[in-house]
C-alpha cells in the first residue's frame, strides 16, 4: 500500500489521542463498524504505542497507524508496535530519510508551498496541510492546485462535519483528518454506538 492507496481508503482519517489503553480496541472496533478505516493514533500520550499495538493485533479490518511523529526514534518505535503508516506536523531531513527506510506510507505536514515544494523533492508527493483552517484552509489548496497539480493532501486542523465536504469536493484533497469522531466524552463514557454513527456520517462524505 502506498500513501495515494492509503488516503483512498476513507474520507475521514480520524485523529485520535488514546489517554486510556484498555478503551482502544473497542474504539477501533466502532470506528471500522461506521465503516472508517484508517486510524491515526497520536503520540500525544503515553499510551499511543500501546494502543497501536493492541488495534493492530486485535481488529485486522483497520489500517491502523501513527500522527504527530516529530522524530526517526519516534518513527522506529511505532514501526516496531505495529504501526501501519505514518504521519507527521512537519517534515526534517532526519525524519524524510527515516520515513523512506521504514517502508510504511508516511504524510509529511507542510503549511507552505515552499514546504509542499521541498516534501515533494524529498519524495513526498502525499502530504498534510496542517494546520489547515489556520493556514488558509479550502482557498489555500484550490490556489494551490494549478501551481501544484501533482500534489495530494489530507488537510488536518479545524476541520469537522460542517466543513469536510468543503475539502472534500477539491480535486487535490484525497481525505481529511479530523478528531470529531472520537469526542473525548463519548469515548470515557464508552459510548460506541454514537461514535459509530459519527463513522458512519463521515464515511457517507465520500458517497455523496
């Protein structure tokens, strides 16, 4: 699977921050039900990589994988834990050097198009616009489209339900990422049903 057949998989990647591991399995169990695949566990907590270790073993019906990875060790340790793909804020040449090794599809977050310019000399012709609505959101990457129309994002950051669509209707978006499916309330509370419908909802954007 390469970075194109990745972002093809769902409309919606959702953005998940794990806080507690034993409610992992069961969230990506409720996501794939809503039939939302791949499933992108930050490293924003301790339990992340554990997280992606217990999803990979238990539910094989998702593509699960890694965000907010800043370093090569960060990256080698997801690998190790199961860690699918791999997606990042920004983009080193430690880190594009380290990316290419692992073998793993892995989006480099640009907010620029210098940035988009440079992760497309690195090989990188799948990126992250992050942070999207901060950066200049739908309007950015319709500008962008004519200067770079060899390039493919997952815009990440202020997006939600009211807004995908709007990114989704862009010849240059293949996803979007976003954290609404997966409020943090409904998830303490286990609450699966309600974040298998936010699934569903999200999946229904790519069937319009």
């Amino acid at each position: 699977m390469n970075a194109l057949e990745l972002i093809e998989l769902s409309p919606v990647m959702p953005v998940i921050v794990v806080r507690d591991p034993d409610t992992a399995v069961d969230l990506a169990r409720a996501l794939v039900a809503g039939g939302v695949r791949t499933l992108e566990i930050t490293l924003r907590s301790a339990a992340a990589l554990d997280a992606i270790a217990a999803i990979g073993a238990q539910v094989p019906e998702a593509v699960v994988g890694v965000g907010t990875v800043r370093t090569p060790q960060q990256l080698d340790a997801a690998v190790r834990a199961g860690a699918r793909f791999g997606i990042s804020p920004g983009l080193t040449e430690d880190l594009a050097r380290a990316a290419h090794a692992s073998g793993i599809p892995f989006l480099p977050g640009v907010s620029t198009a210098s940035e988009a310019m440079r992760a497309a000399e690195l090989g990188f012709l799948v990126q992250k616009l992050f942070p999207a609505e901060a950066v200049g959101g739908a309007a950015l990457l319709k500008a962008w489209h004519g200067p770079l129309p060899d390039l493919i994002f997952c815009p990440t950051g202020g997006i939600h339900a009211g807004n995908a669509a709007q990114y989704l209707a862009l010849p240059n978006v293949g996803c979007v990422g976003g954290s609404w499916l997966t409020p943090a309330a409904a998830v303490e509370a286990r609450q699966w049903d309600a974040i298998t419908a936010l699934a569903r909802e999200a999946h229904a954007l790519g069937n319009p």
